[in-house]
C-alpha cells in the first residue's frame, strides 16, 4: 500500500497508509446503494400519499424544480456527509476510510466542496474511471479532487497500540483543569501529542514553547498552570477526560 508521510506545521512526520483502490470503490459502491434506497424509499412514499400524481400535474419547470429539492440529498451526499463526519461517508465508515489534508490538519467545508464539485467530472462522467486513473496514477493515490483540495483519502486499518493513540490513562477521580480544551477536535489533539513527545524525546524545547502559544491563541486558555511540559500534559489528559465523559 502506498504510504503518504506528512510534515505539519511543527515540522513533525506523520505516516498513513493511502486507502486501497478496492477501499475506494466498495465504498462508493456501498454510498450508492445508500443513494439508491433513499431514491426507492422516497419513491415509494411519493406513490402512496399521492404527491407523485400531484408533482407531476404542475408544469415542467415545477416539476423539475420539486423533484430536485426532493432528491437532492442525492446529489449533495457526499459533500454533506463529509463535511458533517470529518471527511467520511457512510460508505467510508463501513471501510474504515477518511479523508485529511496533506498539511496533516482536518480537511474543512471548502476542501470538501472542492472534492465534490469534481466528482461531478471524475465519477458521473464515465462511471468512474476518470477517477480510476487518477487513483493509480497518482502517487499518493489521489484523484483529480484530491489533488486540487491537497486532501488525500487514508485507511483507518492500521493496527496501534495506545501510544499511537490520543489515548491518556486518567483516574476516575481526575479534576480537569482547562475547560476550553473542548475547542479542540480529536485531530488537533492527536497532532498536539504527536509534536509534543518528539519534542520531549529530541530535548527540543523551543517547539514546546511554540506548541504551548499556538495552543493557548487556539482555545483561549488564559490561565496556565506550571510549565510549558506540565501545562501539555495536563491538555492531553483535560481532553480525554471531557471526550470520555460527553
């Protein structure tokens, strides 16, 4: 499988495993067969009140027109549903795939859109095999999208042990500090500890101060308590313990 090595912005290598040409496509296949029933339900439900009958007396453009709001879920899945998971589909879910940037950050609405509006060009035109190319032509397993959004689509597959995680062992006693540590999501946090223990391993306290500022500027924290390692530490745990108890 092709490997993708990330630099953040901390300047701390990230390895992930692009997601497989057959990842890929069983997910799409199962997104469409979510696309289909909600196309069969609807149908469905339109024939027994009888909307469909009354749709389909009005003029062209009204039907036209009602029938693409009523579908349009369909033509908006993608872009909707990974905007709302943080880069997956239903279909991803089941594959246990996502989507991220290449910058190592959480892909946002924009990447998305970006993504989506070429899929329009990559799969509806030519069933999918624009992208097909793309995909494994690509070093990085990118499809056209991909390359203009700078995401790129991993596997969650691989096998970690809880060091890799953002897991932290807290006590079922344990008072947090830092309340607005919720501002950050799972990603920022993974890449905080990341940074943070290479950081630690290499002695490399300049990166700790400027991981400790970005962290403060980012949630707001305005209190610190102890130094700039303690501080870290204390984050990581804050996080697990309000994630934990949500």
């Amino acid at each position: 499988m092709t490997q993708l090595s990330i630099n953040t912005t901390q300047n701390v290598n990230i390895n992930f495993t692009a997601a497989s040409v057959g990842d890929r496509i069983f997910a799409q296949l199962l997104d469409i067969l979510v696309m289909i029933a909600y196309a069969v339900v609807v149908g469905v439900l339109l024939d027994i009140t009888g909307l469909s009958t009354t749709i389909e007396a009005m003029d062209t453009w009204s039907v036209m027109g009602a029938y693409g709001i009523i579908y349009s879920p369909i033509m908006f899945y993608t872009i909707v549903q990974e905007s709302l998971w943080e880069g997956q589909t239903i279909g991803k879910r089941i594959m246990k795939t996502k989507v991220i940037k290449l910058d190592g950050y959480q892909a946002g609405f924009g990447d998305y859109l970006i993504r989506w509006l070429f899929r329009l060009v990559e799969i509806l035109i030519g069933y999918g095999i624009i992208a097909l190319i793309a995909v494994i032509a690509s070093k990085k397993s990118q499809r056209l999208g991909d390359m203009a959004a700078g995401t790129a689509v991993i596997t969650l597959k691989n096998k970690v042990n809880i060091n890799h995680t953002i897991i932290q062992d807290i006590n079922s006693d344990y008072v947090p500090t830092y309340p607005l540590v919720i501002k950050l999501s799972d990603n920022d946090v993974r890449i905080i500890k990341e940074t943070f223990e290479t950081a630690i391993t290499t002695r490399d306290f300049a990166t700790i101060i400027k991981l400790r500022e970005k962290v403060l500027s980012v949630t707001g924290i305005k209190n610190q308590s102890g130094n700039d390692q303690d501080f870290i530490r204390t984050l990581l745990k804050d996080y697990n313990y309000y994630t934990q108890n949500m």
